[in-house]
C-alpha cells in the first residue's frame, strides 16, 4: 500500500452492498438495489435512494436487486451498481486502488470474471474475489490462520452459508437459498392465508426485524400491522402475536438448521471437536434475528455466539485482507486460483 492508494474491501450482498477502505473503516452500506431508466437503459440511482423506488416508479424507470437468491440474476444492473458505489467510495483516496470483493459461493467463474471486469472499469488497480464465508470468519474475529476448526454461518437475504475454516481456508460449506427474504416471505404467505392481509415486502421485514424471533422469548409481543384486505380489497388493520410470527418462519429456519447439522455432520473428528470446544459464529444480517443463536444452539447442542457487527463481518474481512496482506493474502490467491 503506498502513501496515497488505498485499499478497498467490498461486499456485493443480495441485500446490502459495504464498502471499507483501508485506515478508515465502512465508507459506505446501501442496499443492493439499482434504478435504471428503461429507454436508453441507463443508470438513474443506486443504493438507499433506489431502493425508495422499489414499487413506487413511474413507466420508464425501474428498480431492481441484481444479486436476487444468492446469483447475479442481472449482469448489466449489477455492473451498474458495482460502479456507483466504487466511484462514491474512491473519491476519497487519490490513486486507483485495489479492492478485494467478497463472492457468495452460488457465483460461477464466469458471473465472477464479470463483476471483477466491472471493478478494473471502476477504476481498481487490482481486484481479488474473496470467499464471503472467510472474509466473514476474519471479519468476526475468527483466528482463521491457525491450525484449528472455525465454524462461521452468513445468514444473509438471498443465501445461507455455512462453513467450516482451518488454516485460512474452506474445508467444508453448504450454502441453501434460504436466508432473510424467504423468512420475510413467509410472513407475507402467512399474512395473507390466515389474516387475508395483503402486505408489502418491507412491511413484512419490519415486522421480522420487530417481532420476529427463531425460538420463544421470555416475553411475547404484538404489533400492528396495515395492508390491504384481500376480500374487501380496501386498507385494514390487524394485532399480529410475536408467537404466530415465529410460526409463520419455522420452514424456512428449519431449512437453516438443517443445513448446519449436514455441515456438522460431514466435519472431520478433529475439526468437530474443535468446534465444539469453540462454539458456532454467527454473522450476516439474519444473524439479528431474536433468538436464532438460541435455536442453532438447541438444535445442535452447540453453543452459538453471535459475531459483534453481523451485518458488517464481510466487508471488515475483505479489508482486513488487504490491510494485513501478508499474513492473510494466501485467502485472496487460493480463491483466484479457483475461478
Ligand atoms: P446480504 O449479505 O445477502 O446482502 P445481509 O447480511 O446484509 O445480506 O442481511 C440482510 C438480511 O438480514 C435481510 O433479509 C434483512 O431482513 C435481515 N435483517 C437485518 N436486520 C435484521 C434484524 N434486526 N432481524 C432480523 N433480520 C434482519
Ligand atoms: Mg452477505
């Protein structure tokens, strides 16, 4: 790193993108959402300010998430939005810089070469892709270099992965697509079947992140909630229990848990012993969910920690990669190697 590069750590999530540059810290977390205007297919806005537009656009402009489910569903919305959110954080350092992205495991090479032809456009000297699940484990604190079993899950909006770390590197992982939207789709499912409430997708996440919970809190809560009827067809209001709304996600979380236990079960002894005598790291925005550490815990007999910033693990890993590029730069190489 000279006086006047810096380096980038990046997180191009389903959800949220981050970006770190190195000696400062997050410089930038937005959600994963471009708008483009559809007649000359041209970039409009990108981050907090599209995502206000997601249903709300008039005819020509529309909003999109390009990383839908864990895959670039949209290569040209994707590049687009790569791109803004390269040229906000670059202004200010003064030289191009390198940047280690973190890749979710679903991306193929060929989606991959892509998004890192996106980032040279951009603008980088270098581009690295990074494993999102060891870029997560270092972001949580996880002692990744050492000889030892780690167990990290990312519980993002498109995926779930889970994997188990020794040496810098991925010894086993599952990833499912099943992570934070499908448990924000299955209280709309719910609301609709049993309340016959028709309501939107960031409503239904409000009431996830407000009252949702994975396993029985000491204390049950209710909340409003407003949609539109679907027999009368007209706004109504109805009294939602944190109890149905924890039902309302059991599929979906026994998806998850299921996951980690095919994970755990494939672990070599060594590596499992370590585990247990370490414990499970949570991180990725799921991870904030009340009681979902209670729940991998109880499933799996495990204790369950949860990483201090969740949403923020991957993006402080690509970084850290970058700043401590001699201990841990053998993580960006193996992965290149890969692609
Ligand atoms: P990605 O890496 O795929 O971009 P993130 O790690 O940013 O995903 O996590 C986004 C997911 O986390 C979304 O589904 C969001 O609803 C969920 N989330 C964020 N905060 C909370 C919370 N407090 N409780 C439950 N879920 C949350
Ligand atoms: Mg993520």
């Amino acid at each position: 790193m000279g006086i006047f590069s810096k380096d980038i750590g990046i997180d191009l999530g389903t959800a949220n993108t981050l970006i770190y540059v190195s000696g400062e810290g997050i410089v930038l977390q937005e959600p994963s959402v471009v708008a483009i205007d559809q007649r000359d297919k041209t970039f409009y806005a990108a981050g907090v300010e599209a995502n206000k537009m997601i249903g709300r656009t008039p005819g020509d402009i529309v909003a999109v998430r390009p990383l839908k489910d864990g895959v670039i569903a949209d290569f040209d919305a994707a590049e687009m939005m790569l791109r803004a959110f390269i040229i906000r954080a670059k202004r200010r350092s003064l030289f191009n810089p390198r940047i280690a992205i973190g890749i979710p495991s679903g991306v193929t090479g060929v989606e991959w070469r892509a998004v890192m032809d996106a980032a040279r456009r951009a603008g980088a000297r270098e581009v690295y892709p990074i494993d999102e699940p060891v870029a997560a484990a270092i972001g949580a604190g996880l002692p990744v270099t050492e000889a030892t079993g780690n167990m990290i899950i990312d519980i993002g909006g498109g995926t779930t992965e889970v994997a188990v770390l020794s040496l810098q590197g991925i010894v086993l992982s599952q990833s499912v697509r099943v992570a934070g939207d499908e448990l924000t789709e299955a209280i709309i499912s719910y609301m609709k079947k049993v309340h016959n409430l028709a309501v939107g997708e960031r409503s239904a996440e409000q009431i996830k992140i407000e009252i949702g919970s994975a396993y029985p809190t000491a204390e049950e809560m209710s909340m409003e909630v407003r949609g539109r009827h679907l027999l009368s067809g007209l706004p109504h209001t109805v009294i939602v229990k944190s109890t149905e709304i924890r039902e309302s996600m059991a599929e979906p979380l026994s998806v998850i848990v299921e996951a980690v236990k095919r994970t755990l079960e494939n672990t070599p002894p060594e590596l499992a012993s370590d585990i247990i005598d370490r414990g499970i790291m949570l991180a990725g925005g799921g991870a904030l969910l009340t009681g979902i550490d209670t729940l991998i815990s109880h499933e799996t007999g495990i204790v369950t920690h949860i990483a201090p910033a969740p949403l923020n693990c991957v993006v402080i890993g690509a970084g850290k990669v970058l700043e401590d590029y001699k201990k841990l730069g053998r993580v960006l190489t193996s992965r290149l190697n890969r692609l």
